[in-house]
C-alpha cells in the first residue's frame, strides 16, 4: 500500500513540538593533522539550511575524516563546525538537533532484522511506544522501496538494499540533517541511480539538510544543489552543478572528464 502524497508522514506528526527546521552548516578554518600528515587545512564552507550539498574529492583527500567532524567525532586541532549555530562540541548539541549518517559500509547489525535496524535508535532513546515504532518503520521502509520487508536479514540482501535500509534507518530519526559517506561506493550504476534517487526524494519530501561525501561524479551531479571541490584538504571549488560544468580549474575539469 502506497502512502498517499498528501498524508503527513507518520514521524512527522509525531516530531510535533520539536524542529522541524532543516538546519545550516558553517565551518570555519578546520584544521586536522595525523602526524605530519595534514589532511584537513584551513577548510572552510557553508551548508545552507535544505540543501543538498555534495562533497566531491578524490579517495584520500580526507572526505570521511571531514564528515567525521560535521558530527562531532573527531576533533580538529583548531577551527569549528556549528550545526544550527550551535558548535558540535557543545555539550547541549544532542539535545537539540538529531543528525543521522549513512556510513561507507552501510553498517548494518547483521544479527537484527532489516524492521529492527531500523527501529535501533527509536528503541534506544525511547521515542515512540512500539505500535508508532512499527508505523515508523513501516513508513520509512516504503519510502526507500523496501516495502514489507521488515522480517528479511542483512545477509540476505544485496548491497544496494542494504544501503537502502541504512537510509530508511537514517530517516527513521526525523534528523534534521543527513550525512551520507559515499552512499554509492560499490555499487553497480544502475544501484547508483536508484540511491541517488532515494536522495532526491528526501530532499524534495522532508524538511531536511543533505551532506554527501563521494568521489563519484555522476552522482554528484545527479543530485546536487551545490557541489564543492575538495582536494588537498580544503575546499577549491563550491557552486551549481552548471556552474561548475564551465569551471576552468584543473582538479574539476579532471572530475568532469569521466563524466
Ligand atoms: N584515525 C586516523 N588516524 C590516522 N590517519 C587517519 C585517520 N583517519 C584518516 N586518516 C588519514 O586521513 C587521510 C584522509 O582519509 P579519509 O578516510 O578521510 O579519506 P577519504 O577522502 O574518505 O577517502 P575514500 O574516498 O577512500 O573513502 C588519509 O591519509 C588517512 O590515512
Ligand atoms: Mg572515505
């Protein structure tokens, strides 16, 4: 069964009371070592609320490291990251905002259910009671053409699904920003398509932030509102997909020739 378009998705009536804003990214002069290996220096860049902004750079060039900090895991040796203008690394931030990643890997609990990956975090933090988790779930498994398939394994999908289970896991948490790290990486074009898909109809449905870290390039152009050009640890290039098909700077023309 389909969900009417019209319909508020169940989370949403249930998010009443909290944010439902999408929120801003600002990063200022980040900068991170590992050793004398300087991965991120002096990057800056800006995140408007509801975009979807795609972070392209070759493999290496620090992606995960800077998504890393976006959510407060790493710490960088100077600068900031704030999130709806409040710095990762304030105590208060988890209270206030919810931010959801869709990692590399997927990074599914193989030994739970796809219903129960999904469920995870609402279980967790109490959120719902278990009829509205199940409403949730349900909900966000259609929405990422995984329809009924609550009771099915992880070993028993394939890779594309269970990326798509990681998304409807992410969704699931109402968050208010999504981060994806590199959501296709694996993955046959066809898959890449349907996964740029599901992003495209977050970013059109729900009231909702997008980060995607990729080194592929037809993705980024896919999906986007914004692209930004990393590569030896800062930003060198940020515009529209259009804009960025004239650029003139060596590092983007090389990505745009295997488009
Ligand atoms: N915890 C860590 N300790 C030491 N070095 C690290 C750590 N995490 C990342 N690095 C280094 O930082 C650099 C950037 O790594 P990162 O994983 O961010 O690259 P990436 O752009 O995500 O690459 P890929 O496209 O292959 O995923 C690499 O040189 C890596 O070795
Ligand atoms: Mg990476």
């Amino acid at each position: 069964m389909t969900q009417p378009v019209n319909e508020p998705f169940v989370w949403e009536k249930y998010r009443q009371g909290r944010s439902v804003e999408a929120v801003g990214v600002v990063i200022r002069s980040l900068n991170k070592s590992f050793g004398d290996n300087l991965v991120l220096r002096d990057l800056n860049l800006e995140v408007t609320p509801g975009e979807t902004l795609v972070i392209l750079g070759k493999s290496g060039t620090g992606k995960s490291v800077l998504l890393r900090h976006i959510i407060g895991l790493m710490k960088p040796d100077s600068g900031a990251v704030t999130v709806g203008e409040i710095d990762v690394e304030d105590q208060e931030f988890r209270k206030k905002h919810t931010l959801a990643i869709v990692f590399q890997s997927a990074a599914l609990f193989n030994s739970l259910s796809v219903g129960d990956n999904v469920a995870l975090y609402l279980r967790e933090h109490r959120i719902y009671g278990e009829e509205e988790i199940r409403d949730v779930v349900r909900e966000t498994l259609t929405v990422v053409g995984l329809e009924g398939k609550e009771d099915v394994m992880p070993s028993e999908l394939s890779g594309g699904m269970k990326k798509r289970v990681a998304i409807a896991r992410a969704l699931a948490m109402s968050p208010e920003l999504i981060l994806y790290d590199e959501p296709t990486g694996e993955l046959d074009p066809m898959m890449t398509h349907t996964i740029g898909d599901e992003i495209l109809k977050l970013r059109k449905r729900f009231v909702v932030t997008q980060i995607v870290v990729t080194h592929d390039v037809y993705l980024a152009f896919y999906v986007a509102d914004r692209i930004a050009v990393l590569d030896e640890g800062s930003i060198i290039e940020i515009g529209a997909p259009e804009k960025l098909r004239r650029s003139t700077n060596s590092i983007t023309r090389d990505f745009l020739r295997s488009l």
